[in-house]
C-alpha cells in the first residue's frame, strides 16, 4: 500500500508535465495546418533545404 503513495503523485507530476508540453505546442501553432501539410507531403513539390 505505500507503493501508492509514491505512485500517485509521481503520475500527477507526469501529466501535468505532458500537459504542459501539450499547452506550449498549441499555443506555438504546430497544430495549424495538419491537411496542407499532408497536401505538401504527397504532393512531392518540396526544396532539399528545409525553410528558416
């Protein structure tokens, strides 16, 4: 049973991490355009050099 109290907020910790990393990558807009970037990866009209 003491293994519990371990677990719990270790697990706690964990998702608040993951949900921060969540938040961070909304609110950075990574999230956008997921269809063009879809578009543009079938579509085979792409530079060698990724753009800055």
């Amino acid at each position: 049973m003491n293994v519990i109290a371990y677990l719990i907020p270790i697990s706690i910790i964990l998702g608040g991490i993951g949900l921060l990393g969540f938040v961070f990558t909304v609110k950075s807009r990574q999230y956008e355009d997921p269809e063009g970037d879809a578009q543009r990866i079938l579509s085979g009209d792409y530079d060698d050099k990724p753009k800055a």
